[in-house]
C-alpha cells in the first residue's frame, strides 16, 4: 500500500521549520526503505546460507527464533539491517526533539489553557509511585522515557511521543495516529451488533491517539483513558481539548485503578501489554474482570502471540526486543494469554483472538470508504514487509465477562 497519510495538525503539536520537516520527513523514509528494501533481504539470506551454516554447526536445522538469532547475529546483511534499523530509531526522536524543545514553554502554557477550558476530568495525584519497568530504561530509544518530567506542568514526553509515533509507523497510523483505536472500534461496530457501553476505559493509553475514536463511535458514554505517566496524560486531556472531545483521563496504574467494581462495559487497551512486565500481566487481567460489569468486554490490540506465527517470522518481530530497548515484547508473546484470562475469572469459551483489520488500509483498500469486504479482504492478508502490523490488521485478545445469572449459578 502506497503511503499518502500526513499527520494531522492539531494545537498541542509544534509547528516545525522548513528544515525540521525535511529531517523527520527522511526519518520516516529511511525507516520505510529499511522495511521495504533491506528487511526483505533477510530471508533469501537466511535460507540461501545462514541456516546452512548452522545445519553444518549443529547438526540440526534451527528449532526456533533463539537458533535463528544465534545463527543470524554474524551474518553481514543482518547486522547492516539492524545497524540501520537502530540508527533510523534515534534519529527520528532526535528529529523531533529539536521543535519539542524550541516549543516547550508555549506548548505547556497551551496545555493548561486546552485543559482549563475542558470539561471532563484530569485527575492527576500528587503522590503517585511510575512502576520501575517503566522508568528504568528508555523505552522504544525514547529520550527520557514515557514518563520523564524536565517542568512542572510538563508535557513534552507527550509531544515527542506523538509526533515520535507517527514517524516510527511510517505514517500507517493514520492522520490522527489513531489507527489501532478507530479499528477496534470498527471490529466491535461490525462483530458485537447491539454492544453499546455506557463507561469505557482506555488502559495504557499514553497521549490518548486510540482512546479518542471510541468518543466518536459511543458520543453518549463516559470515557476514561489512564496510563502511569503524568506528561502522558496532561498532554492527552489538552490534545482531546484541542481537537473538540472531552474525554476524562487520569494517571492511573492498571494493576490496580481507582475505579469500582463493575464500573466499566468495555475495557480496552492498544499495545500496552507488551509494555509490562511479566508479573504485572495477570494483575492487569485481574483488574479487568473486577472492573467490567457482568456481560463486559475486554479488548487487548496488539502484535499476534509468537505461537501464532513461524519461528522466522517471531526473529523479525524479536528484534525490537534486542534492538529497541523492548524488554519485554518477547516474553509478553511467550505468554499465554487466554489462560491469564481465564485465572482472572473469564469463561474460556468466552476468551479468544481475532483480527481487527488495520483501519487506514481498509480505507485505501476501498477507495476511500470502510466495508465488510474491505474489513475481510485486508484481514485474511499474508504479512509482508514493509507492513505496520502482520497481515495488515491488529491481534486483539477479547473477552467477555460473565452475566450475572452466570456468575450467580
């Protein structure tokens, strides 16, 4: 698919010189030349003579993504593609950075004046401890983290992570860099007919890009987007704001809301899973079945579990692990979780993955215009490189809680 997406501007995003255009524009590119042009290469590469080499080593063909790891780390052509792919990733933050930076000061002030005329809730606290598997690294090679503070009242992580999103999808996010949000909204528009939540939370939700759809799709709901970094959320509330949605966020762990029990009809979230660690998995599934209400839905999008793929195909998406300070990306797709949903208090017959087709090639794949066909046409797709998701669509984890006649017997 032929990329024609800009991003959409909007108040809480600074306007770039001639010149700071020019280097995130060839960011974006020199990312989609490595994915369209250098990752394509390795697997000729790998078939033709890395996985001979190993055959000869060991005795044994590769068993898995660890034995193609081992044998591919030596191989030239990897390690220029990596090289490459690492390079393109700290140059697009470090593109960006220069407007953040040169904007800070009126970018905040523009914040609180978006926020005070909104609304709906932003509830930071003032105490509030970021969970360490968070703080301890820079995730995605962001500069300073998702959560990182350099003023008061600051929101450049914010600013940097949704300009930065874009340029890392190469612009498969769409306009509004809310392509994962409008294609679950799509999937639960087509597949759960009648489904209408009165209260919907976003986990996770960063600068608010995918939360924001759903205000669109149920106008009527309270809507809540909640994520562990206060420059996240100041930045989301004033970005709603600015674009006309009052939506409520607040700084929140999803471990363990402040939220009731049984609050929510539809809980969400859009790669935030991969973003926890191992232990903190299960207590977010936890959370979500205390916090749905009986006959709720629980929607995770992400990247597909590695058992649902080739070894070859988990090396490629592994890399972020290794090459993007993803620490736990790998092991999140390792994990099982249908039988987390299922410890959590989910009915297993009730738990299932399913695709959302990715709602900006749906769109150029009908012309313009969103349909059932299109929706099957780009979901039943082959993953091919150069693509933002495997198969042009979003792995999505749905479950549904209980009714209470259910939970009652």
């Amino acid at each position: 698919m032929l990329n024609t997406f800009q991003q959409a501007l909007h108040p809480m995003l600074p306007r770039v010189t001639h010149d700071e255009a020019s280097r995130q524009e060839f960011t974006k590119s020199f990312k989609g030349f490595i994915q369209a042009k250098l990752l394509p290469g390795l697997g000729p590469v790998y078939g033709g003579r890395v996985s001979k080499a190993f055959e000869r080593e060991h005795g044994r063909a590769p068993a898995d993504r660890r034995d193609i790891r081992t044998a591919m780390v030596d191989d030239l052509y990897f390690q220029h593609y990596a090289s490459a792919n690492r390079t393109a990733q700290e140059l697009l933050w470090e593109s960006t950075n220069i407007s953040v930076e040169r904007e800070l000061p009126e970018l905040i002030e523009k914040a609180k004046a978006l926020s005070a005329g909104s609304t709906a809730v932003l509830d930071i606290p003032d105490e509030f401890e970021t969970p360490r598997y968070i703080t301890a690294l820079d995730i995605h090679c962001m500069p300073g983290g998702y959560a990182t503070e350099v003023a008061p009242d600051d929101v450049s992580v914010g600013v940097l992570y949704d300009r930065g999103v874009y340029l890392y999808a190469m612009g498969y996010t769409g306009p509004m860099n809310d392509d994962m949000g409008r294609s679950v909204c799509n999937y639960v528009k087509r597949n759960l007919k009648g489904f209408s939540p009165k209260r919907i939370l976003d986990m996770g939700c960063t600068v608010g890009h995918s939360t924001l759809p759903y205000a669109e799709l149920f106008p009527d709901a309270e809507i809540w987007g909640i994520d562990v970094a206060a420059p996240q959320i100041r930045y989301a509330h004033a970005r709603a704001a600015g674009v006309g949605l009052n939506v409520n966020f607040a700084q929140m762990n999803a471990e363990e809301t402040r939220f009731p029990d049984g609050h929510f009809d539809l809980i969400v979230s859009h790669i935030l899973l991969h973003e926890t660690s191992g232990k903190a998995m299960p207590r977010i599934f936890d959370e979500c079945a205390r916090l749905l209400s009986p006959g709720g839905y629980m929607i995770h999008a992400d990247l597909p579990p590695f058992d649902l793929m080739d070894p070859f195909t988990q090396f490629i998406l592994d890399n972020e692990t290794w090459y993007n300070n993803e620490p736990f990306w790998g092991a999140m797709r390792d994990t099982d979780q249908v039988a987390l949903a299922e410890k959590a208090g989910f009915d297993r017959a009730e738990v299932r993955f399913d695709t959302a087709p990715m709602a900006v090639m749906e769109f150029a794949a009908q012309g313009g215009g969103y349909s059932e066909e299109s929706a099957s046409a780009v979901a039943e797709r082959d993953f091919t490189a150069g693509e933002f998701a495997p198969g042009g669509g979003w792995e999505v984890l749905i479950a549904r809680k209980p009714l209470a006649e259910a939970i009652a017997a």
